[in-house]
C-alpha cells in the first residue's frame, strides 16, 4: 500500500469539492463512490486479474477552520502484485500532482470572480 499526504491552508469543503474534480473528470476509475458526509472518494481501475490494477482512497481531513489533509492511498487488487513493481507509488504521486493543480486553480479563479458592489451596473429604470 502506498500513502501521500498533502497540506492546504484552505477549507476542507472547498479541497474536497476540487478533490471529485480530479476523480471524476481527470482519472480513468471505474465504481466511483463519495461519502460527502465523512469526505472520502474510493474507485478502482483496471481488471481484477490484471497486475496493475488498484484501489484508491482519499479522504479529506479538516486540521483548522482554514487548513487540511489530503490523505491519498492506494493498494493493489490483483493477487499478481508481484509484478507491479512501483506502479501504486508512481500512481500516488500524479495523483497528488493532480489534486494540487486543481485545489490551486479552484481557490485562484474563486479569488478572481469577486465583485465588489460599485462594479456591479443595472439596466433600466
């Protein structure tokens, strides 16, 4: 099993929500399931029998009102485990990459969007 944690000085909600991002539009797992109650996503990719194929599990972990945990793992389903040399770390580390990229580009483009209240114009009477 391989493991990654990974920092932010942001919300947890804001991290989770970027985090569904990267599973659903970025990877390639099937059986997606997300526990928005306890902030965790599970999937799996790849055939049972095949050496490279994995189970992921992340959860968010809120450490303040402002900070948390990112807390990726990933373990292989195949008896043929043997063979995978390294695969799991590998896929671990984009997988962070990934969640980094995306948790960043999330709270820059929530910072751009703001408006303050004289910028805002109405039309008509």
């Amino acid at each position: 099993m391989q493991r990654e944690r990974i920092e932010f000085e942001l919300n947890a909600r804001r991290v989770y929500t970027a985090v569904k991002r990267v599973f659903y539009g970025r990877t390639r797992f099937s059986s997606v399931e997300c526990d928005d109650e306890h902030f965790t996503i599970e999937g799996r990719r790849g055939w049972l029998i095949s050496p490279l194929s994995e189970h992921v599990k992340m959860r968010v972990v809120a450490t303040g009102t402002s900070s948390c945990q990112v807390i990726i793992e990933s373990s292989s389903r195949s008896p043929l485990n043997l063979f995978n040399l390294g695969a799991n770390s590998r896929n671990v580390t984009q997988l962070g990459e990934f969640i980094r990229n995306e948790v960043y580009r999330v709270s820059n483009t929530d910072v751009d969007i703001h408006l303050k209240p004289n910028d805002i114009k109405f039309k008509g009477g």
